[in-house]
C-alpha cells in the first residue's frame, strides 16, 4: 500500500479555510483531517475530540515537554498543536490527512516533513474578510480589529507554500483545492506503488 500524503492548509482568519477543509474531506472518503489540540475554550456546536482536543494550559504544556507534539504554536493568547500520533496511522493506511494550521506550525512541519505539500488561502478583499469575520458575530470591534491585523501579518507568509488558492467563489475554490489531491495521487511513484501488480503484468514477457 502506497503512504498518504500530508498537507498544510493555512489562510487568515475569516479566508473560510475550515469551511473548504471540512467540505473537502466530506466530499473525498480518501482524505483525513488531523484533529488539533487547543487551550481555546469550544465554540458553539463545537465537539471535543472531533473537531479539536480541548485541553487546559497545563495539559498542553505537559504534552510540549513530553514531545508530543509535531508542531504547536501560540495564537490569540492560546496554543494550539498537532500531535504525532494524530498522523501516523492514516498516513501509513495510504490516506492523505490535512493539518489545518497556521504559517508558524506550517513552518515548523516542513522542516520535520519536508515532503509535505502545502497551501495557502487568500480572501478575495480585505473588505471581504472583514465582512466575513463580522459575519460570524461572536467578536466586538475591538477584536475584529486586531484578527485583521494578524490576518494582513500572516497573508506575508504566502508565497512560502506550494499552492495558493483565492477562495472568492466557494465551489471554485473547493474544486482547485480537491484538484490539487487528485494531481498529487497520480504521480508516478505513488500510481507505480498503488498499481504495482497490474504494471508488472503489462510488463511481463
């Protein structure tokens, strides 16, 4: 069985990353989404250990010391890692898993896993992310305010992934973010693995 492939997904806050990643995976059987730890208290409708692990400070800085982790990072006065366990298994069952994080753990994983492929997404405006992270209606003006300014410090980092992607129109930018998957299975060492014994036949004498 051929191993999976590993990607980075990251964007600004408000791109409508978890919004593609999700409809992605849902549209794909073949995909996994590694599911982070966080010291963030949930969000409305949010399920422990499906959509994060939700952990306290201590916890997470037991795993850190522990090396748990294959990257973390500290975001809007809360940490958030990927841990290794979180990866082996589908990776090794030939499915390709996403880790949906952003630019400072993406950093970090391309050093441990160079042959990771990364993407990044943009909002199609600056008015539009502002439009969307008001949308979501849980921050005050004074919070909105300080997301934009991260997002226009993290949307610098862009051309440091493999892929980038404008998500203007949803279904456009779910289409080019399954597209590239569906790329990334058809090379020749991975098509050679999945289809070994029929190529040896083709070729056999």
């Amino acid at each position: 069985m051929s191993q999976g492939t590993l990607y980075i997904v990251s964007a600004p806050s408000g791109a409508g990353k978890t919004s593609l990643v999700n409809a992605l995976v849902k549209k794909d059987p073949q995909i996994s989404l590694s599911v982070s730890h966080t010291t963030r208290p949930p969000r409305p409708g949010e399920i422990d250990g499906q959509h994060y692990h939700f952990v306290d400070v201590d916890t997470f800085k037991t795993m850190i010391n522990e090396g748990a982790f294959i990257e973390y990072a500290q975001v809007f006065d809360n940490y958030y890692g990927t841990s290794r366990s979180a990866l082996t298994t589908p990776l090794e069952e030939g499915r390709d898993v996403i880790l949906e994080i952003d630019w400072q753990g993406a950093e970090q994983v391309r050093r441990l896993i160079p042959e990771a492929q990364s993407i990044f997404i943009l909002p199609p405006s600056k008015a539009a992310l502002e439009e969307r992270l008001r949308g979501r209606g849980q921050d005050s003006d004074e919070v909105i305010a300080r997301r934009m300014r991260d997002a226009e410090a993290e949307m610098k980092h862009y051309n440091e992934f493999d892929f980038l992607i404008i998500n203007d129109e949803f279904e456009t930018a779910l289409n080019e973010l399954h597209c590239i998957f569906i790329a990334q299975r058809m090379r020749c060492s991975r098509q050679s693995a999945k289809h070994k014994q029929l190529i040896n036949t083709l070729l056999s004498v």
